[in-house]
C-alpha cells in the first residue's frame, strides 16, 4: 500500500518508458485483487493512450474494471471507453448495463459521471440506451446531476437529433430553466443555445416568464453560466423600450464582474437593447453611455492578449456609438512595453476618438511615436497623422506641420510615408496647401519606395504649373523608368502627360519618350494601354485630352469610419465572440469549419467512413451511376466566345474569340464573319504578346479553308503552347491580368489589327490535377489563411445545383472531384472538394457548399499561387452559371 501512496503523489511516473512485454505485465495488473495495483495499471494505460500508443487490445481487460465502488478507477476507465469506443463499438455495449447500473447509484458523482461518458460515447447503438438514464437524470433530486444531463441533451442532439426531439427532452429543458438551482439554469440555457445553433432554428423560446428566471439566475450562477445567459438574452429582442430599459438595469452590474467575458457580453446586451430604447429616451441612452466607460477601460489593463480582444470589440463599439468613449482618448494612448499588435490597435481607436477638442494632444504622442524604433508602427502613426488631417479639416494645418517637422528628421522611412500621406491631404483639401511642395521636392533623393515615388511624382504632375522645374524633377525619375515598379511607371506616364498639357512647348520630347517607351519597350498591359490612349488622345483631340487627364478628380472622404453599416449592426451582435475580432459576419468563416476540411476530411475517428464518397473508390459505382467519363463526356468544354473585333476596325472582318482544351491542347477558337472585306478570308497570320499565361501559337499561320467570302462566316482554331519566354512579369502584389493581347494579319489584304480577348483558366486545367486524399489534406492545412478567396452564387440553373452533375461537368473540364459530406448539424448541406492543376503546374483547392431547397453555392478557394486565385474562382464561377 506504500507504494499506491507514493504513486497517487506522483503520477509522472507512469510516463516513463516501459519496457518489452508491458501490454502483458499491464493486463496481469488489471486482472489483480489488489485495488492500488489496479488503480495503476489502469492510469498506465491512460499514460500510454495519452502519449499516442495503441493500447486497444486492453479493452476488455479495462473494461472489466468498470465493476467498481472506487470512483477514481471509475473515472479512468470511462476516460478509456470514450476514446476507444469508436473503434470498439461492440465491445463498448458490454459496457452498457454498468452505464445504466451507474445512473442509478446512491452517489451522485457517480451518477452524472455515468449519464456524461454515455453522452461522451459517439456511437449510435449507445445512443438508444442513453435516453431513459438521460430522462432520469434530468430530473434528478440533485442539482449536479441536472446540470450534467441538460449539457448531455445537446450533445445526444449532435449524434441523434430525432431522438431529442421524440423523447421531449427540449420540453424539459425548458422546464430545467425554472430550476431553483442556477447552476442547472445556465446549463439548460447553454444546451439550448447549441441546439439552436446546430439546428438553425430558435428552440429557446424566451417568454416574460422564462426571461424572469434567467435574469434571477444571472445574479447566483458561475462566471460562464452568466456569460450563456447573457448571450441568450442578447438575441431576444424585448417588446418595447420600457422591457429594454429594465432588462439593461438588470444586466448592469455585470459591467463590474472581474471576468472580461462577462464584461463584454454584457456590454453586446447593452448596445443591442439601446438600439430598441429610440430617441425618446435621450437622457436613459446618455446615462448608460457613463456606464459603459468605466469597465470598457478598465479592460485595458489586462494582459495583451485580451486588451488586443478588447480593442478589436471597442473598435467596432465606437464605430457605432463614438460618444461612449469619446473623454477616454487617453487611455488608448501606446505605452513603451506595448506588444505591437496592440499598439496598432490603438492607433486605430486613436483615430476614430480624435476630434477638434483632442487634436493637439492626439498630434504630440503621434509625434513622439514617429520617432520610436519600430518601423511598422512609426509608418502608422505618421499615416495616422494624415489620417487625422483627412478627418479633421480645421486641424489640417497643424498635421501638415507636424509632418513637415517630421521630414526635417531626414529619417527614410518617416519621409517617405509624409509623403505618401501628403498626396492623400492634398486630394482632400486640393488648392490648399501647395507652399510645401518645394520642401517635398528637396527630399526627392531619398525617396526609394514604390508607393512613396509614385506619391511624389503624382503631386509634381498635379501641380507642375506651380513648380518651375517640374519637367527636370520628372526627367530625373524617366533614367530609370524601365527599372521602376509598375504603379510607379503609370503614375510617370499620366505625370508626364499632364505636365505636358500644361507646358507643351518644354516637354514635347519627355512625353514623347515615355510614350515610346510605355507603348513598345514596357511588357506590362496596363501601361500600354493607358500609353496608346494617351498617345491617341494627344494626337487627335488635345483639348479632349485636357478635360479627360486634367479634369477635376473627387475629394477623397475620410474613411474612418469604413465598415458598412449593416455588417456593423451584425458584428455589434456579435462582441465577445470571435466575428468581432476578425470584423467578419460568422458565415464567413464558421461554414467552412463546420462543413470541415481539417474536421470532416481528417482521418480521424470521430466520423465513420462511409461519411464519405472518395473520387477514386467504388463507392459511387453502385448500379452503374457511379461518376465514370461517360458522366463527363455529356460535358464538352465550350470556348465562352466574346465580340472582340468589329468591321470597322479591321477593314470589314468581325470576330468573336474564345479559349478552351480540347483533348489536352489549348486553343484560342475564333468566329470569323466576313462584312464587306475587299477580298475572301483565305489565310491569317496571328502573334500574341506576352501574357500572364505564357500563351503563344504554335503556328502563326491559319489557313481559312474553305476561303470566306463576303456576307458568309467561318471557323478557326488556333493551337497554343505554354512558352516561359512568353510569360510576361506580374505586377507587384496584383491579381495576374486576365488579358491575352493578339495581333492579326489579313494576308490578302495586309490590313493588321488587334485585339484584346480575356483567358478562362479552365483552358489551362491540366488532365493530371487529381490528388489523393491525404495529400489534398495536407496541402490544404499548408496554404495560409490569407489565400483564401470566398464567393456566394446564387440563381444558379437547375443542373448546377444537382451535385453528381456538377462533378461530371468539372471533370469534363479538368477539376477532379476529392470527397464529399453532410455538413454535420446543418440539415440539408452538403460540401464536396476538388482539386484543379494547371499544365504550368499551379494548385488550386475547391471547397463547394450547397444546401437543398437553396439556389445558391458557396465557394472557397485555396492557392499558394495568389496571383492566379481570382481567375480561377472565375473559371468555377463560370462553369457553374454556364
């Protein structure tokens, strides 16, 4: 017995390695007569499920120990049948009369740790010999009892959801709310909620009399008892504005209680009742803005990681109501030993509170954090300053100031960002503040930023009549046009062009140049796009060229401000949960989960395998319905065939292009209408610039056979190949463009012309893009959050919404089905995965949601190759509407 003392004092032991043999020491152990000896052979067997080994072959020697008065061996061994009971379901049923034995013991420990471990056992068989210990102990002369089989209830729902529904245990929940016991009150009310949550439907059902009980419990029940009744009362929507004020006078003293949680789901009560007290009641609405102050501020001297929740609900709270917090700038001023996502935090609050009132102080502790040591927050405190400036019109000439104070520093990063920020004060207040230009234009050298030259040489066209030697300045940044970032090359473009409207005479060879050299040297699209406008602008109509490149442009708004209102009204119901820290709707990132990429395609144990159709099993073959390329075939890819080309431009030929995969071969197909050409269509030459894809033919011949006459129409299809030299650069941090620029030539007639026709990626769907499972979970889990592209499609047609066609439809064009599953809790939802690879050897992961009865489809989409993300939801987008 000293050495079962010695164990319960230290239970580390178990832990340690065992040696060869031990499953058969450990089941002598269990089988012994000593209790001590085993109490520690079952927890060595817990030691070793814990750190992964697989003692299942124990089972039944485990469970023959159930047979016992000692709870803590009890305890052990339901630990060990709720973890194996899935891969045992057989065994487990032995396990069952001791189950019902155990619900019915004089202890009442024993007892609710009977009813939770077969409430913890998912396996259907159990389920029906849950329900009549369940209906006991629902009833049970014990409070403990109660509170753990009304938290039983909903977890019998998420197995067994007819069950509950049959056997009235919603009914008695209800009646569990008008327990005398709190405990068992929050419990119910916590049940509840999760069932409504799971079903999609309001099974609480708050009455005057229901809503009674729970604000007498709120006042006796644990922190999270009050936190489930709060919540509760926060979707209740009071009768009028009188019920509001009460229940708000009740919940206030929560505004007090040292757990945080309750702090802020009282405060979510609060907000939601004061939208229902209206304008009558202006003084009640003034008096609980003092009182939700004080515990919202107070919430700031807890430890970072909840200041940094705190702040991202505050934020969204002055957003709706700035008055709450308006006195209170200073306490959302930055201390040294902030974490940085606090601090960045603040300054956002700090730019939603400021105001004329505040100005000054807001400036001097933005000026001081300029000149700390992070370079991420200095940036932001100096885009802070000219956020206020945009903000506050009155205070617009002491932010410049600062800002000017700023650049004499002659620190890098802090001039750069004053001058980003400069361009947006003056797009604001144009006209104004133009006498600082000369000293922008003395820090030109150590500019070395995109965004921040881009900025600079924005302002020198802006305003080049005002600076004598704005063509120099400009000339200055042309000796390295060829090298620069994009947005930089654009903005050199439309800079040039308008210093050059304004001053011809000096400028005609510098706008001259740029055009060359945006229009024949630059690979990117956009550039030579706006190049040839501007170039055909200026030489055939400069004066419409004026009033489109010098026109006035709009004042920029202060996007303080910037969530929509009706997406605020929805987070603000949603503070304390985790929508108020993403400032995202639940559905935008709840679905996914419940519909379950790590949950529900895991090879885990908590779901049964026929759960699931794999892409490359038997299970869909069944009678011959199986998904087999007859489906697929049904399903010919069609090139989506756009006007791209009218008669007039290329001397009476009309065309309409389109892309698709035939057999494995990109083709660019094309509609051919022969107007009122002087001769028959009889052969083409084509070219394709460098493109986004790397497209080019692999002949630049197309033979018209037979010869298109006039007033008659014809076909062609052009073969393309993929040719890294044809891959031309990305813009920086931008969505690849979708444009294939192709040039062509009329051999009978040596008319060239041109065109512009956007590429659906499908054609560049590969027919090697299907992956096993596994190795579809892993790459999924590998791909940040970040490269997460969501859609919602809606008014579908009928086909699309029948999940076997789609599969059939979406192999015929290359997207290989992975699995499919019922979203579990959502009646009527099912998710199917795909994966998609292009022939350069791009992933893309597809997530589709349905749900029947519903025309609508959700997707999401995940890729390392973010550039092309975009196009390819396009392209699922496409298949599905088309």
């Amino acid at each position: 017995m000293a050495k079962g003392k010695e164990g319960n004092a230290n239970d580390s032991r178990f832990f340690t390695t065992q040696k060869k043999g031990e499953m058969h020491e450990l089941r002598m152990e269990l089988h012994a007569t000593e209790k001590q000896v085993k109490v520690d052979a079952v927890k060595k067997v817990i030691a070793s499920m814990t750190v992964g080994k697989d003692v299942s072959m124990l089972f039944t020697d485990v469970l023959n120990c159930v047979q016992t008065g000692n709870i803590e061996l009890k305890k052990l061994v339901y630990l060990y049948l709720i973890n194996y009971a899935k891969t045992q379901p057989e065994l487990t049923l032995l396990a069952v009369n001791t189950f019902v034995k155990d619900s019915n013991d004089a202890n009442p420990l024993i007892r609710a740790l009977a009813v939770r471990t077969m409430g913890c056992i998912r396996v259907d068989r159990i389920t029906e010999y849950l329900c009549e210990p369940l209906s006991r102990a629902l009833r049970d002369e014990d409070p403990y009892v109660r509170k753990t089989a009304a938290v039983c209830v909903a977890k019998l729902y998420d197995i067994a959801p007819d069950l509950v529904a049959e056997r009235g245990f919603l009914e008695t929940l209800h009646d569990l709310i008008s327990d005398s016991n709190p405990s068992v009150v929050a419990n119910a009310v916590a049940a509840l909620s999760e069932i409504a949550e799971a079903s999609g439907k309001d099974v609480m059902k708050i009455s005057a009399a229901v809503l009674q009980k729970l604000l007498a419990a709120l006042n006796e029940c644990t922190e999270w008892g009050q936190v489930f009744i709060l919540d509760s009362l926060a979707k209740y929507t009071p009768a009028d504005g009188r019920e509001a004020e009460g229940i708000i006078e009740r919940v206030t003293p929560r505004l007090q209680h040292a757990n945080s949680a309750v702090v802020m789901s009282a405060v979510k009560v609060i907000l939601s009742y004061m939208e229902l007290m209206g304008s009558s009641n202006s003084d009640a609405i003034r008096a609980l803005t003092r009182k939700l102050a004080p515990p919202l501020v107070t919430l700031l001297n807890s430890e970072p990681e909840i200041q940094y929740v705190a702040l991202r609900n505050i934020n969204l709270i002055v957003q709706k109501r700035p008055h709450i917090l308006e006195n209170e700038i200073k306490v959302f001023f930055c201390k040294y030993n902030d974490p940085i996502y606090v601090k960045m935090e603040k300054l956002e609050i700090i730019i939603k509170l400021v105001s004329e009132k505040n100005i000054d102080q807001v400036l001097l502790e933005l000026k001081e954090y300029a000149t700390e040591v992070d370079v991420d927050f200095v940036r932001k405190s100096v885009s802070a300053i000219g956020r206020c400036a945009v903000k506050l019109e009155r205070a617009a000439e002491r932010c410049i100031g600062v800002l000017l104070e700023l650049i004499q520093t002659k620190v890098n990063y802090v001039v750069q960002e004053s001058v980003i920020v400069i361009k947006d004060i003056f797009r604001r207040y144009p006209n104004r503040y133009e006498s600082i230009i000369a000293t922008l234009c003395d820090n030109l050298d150590t500019l070395d930023e995109p965004l921040a030259k881009a900025s600079m040489i924005w302002i020198i066209g802006e305003y080049a009549e005002r600076i004598d030697n704005a063509d120099e300045l400009l000339d200055t940044f042309l000796e390295t046009f060829e090298e620069e970032d994009a947005a930089v090359q654009l903005q050199l473009l439309t800079a040039t062009v308008k210093c050059f409207l304004k001053n011809p005479e000096d400028t005609q060879d510098m706008v001259q140049r740029v055009l060359d050299l945006a229009t024949e040297e630059s690979d990117n699209p956009d550039l030579r796009d706006r190049g040839f406008i501007y170039w055909r602008l200026l030489s055939t109509d400069p004066e419409a060229a004026k009033m489109v490149v010098l026109g006035d442009k709009p004042v920029i708004e202060d996007d303080t401000f910037r969530l929509d209102p009706s997406l605020l009204n929805i987070l603000i119901g949603q503070i304390a949960t985790l929508s108020s820290v993403y400032h995202k709707p639940p559905e935008a990132f709840v679905v996914r989960r419940g519909a379950g990429i790590t949950g529900g395609l895991e090879d885990d144990d908590d779901d049964e395998d026929d759960d699931y159709e794999e892409g490359d099993g038997d299970l869909l073959d069944i009678g011959g319905m199986g998904i087999s390329d007859g489906g697929a075939a049904m399903y010919e890819p069609k090139a989506p065939m756009t006007k791209v080309v009218g008669p007039e431009k290329s001397n009476g030929i009309e065309v309409y292009a389109g892309f698709r995969q035939v057999n494995g071969s990109i083709r660019l197909e094309m509609d051919l209408s022969n107007i009122a050409s002087p001769a028959d269509i009889q052969a083409l030459a084509i070219q394709l610039n460098k493109n986004s894809f790397g497209l080019s033919p692999a002949s630049q011949q197309i033979i018209c056979n037979p010869p298109i006459k006039v007033g008659s129409s014809g076909k062609a299809s052009v073969e393309l190949v993929v040719t890294p030299t044809m891959l031309a650069p990305l813009p920086s941090g931008q969505p690849a463009p979708p444009q294939v620029q192709v040039a062509i030539k009329n051999m009978q007639t040596g008319t060239v012309f041109y065109f512009a026709v956007n590429f659906n990626l499908e054609a560049l769907f590969s027919a090697e893009g299907t992956m096993e499972r596994s190795a579809f979970i892993e790459t999924w889990k590998s791909i940040d959050d970040r490269n997460e592209l969501y859609a919602t499609l809606e008014r579908l047609p009928p086909e699309s919404l029948d999940i076997d066609s789609v599969i059939n439809k979406f192999k015929a064009n290359n997207v290989f089905f992975i699995a499919r599953r019922p979203v579990p809790n959502a009646e009527g939802q099912e998710v199917v995965y795909f994966s998609m690879r292009t022939v350069t050897n791009m992933e893309f992961l597809a997530e589709l949601t349905f749900k029947h009865g519903v025309n609508a489809c959700k997707i999401c989409l995940k890729t390392e190759s973010a550039a092309y993300g975009a196009l390819a939801k396009l392209a699922l987008e496409s298949l599905l509407r088309n």
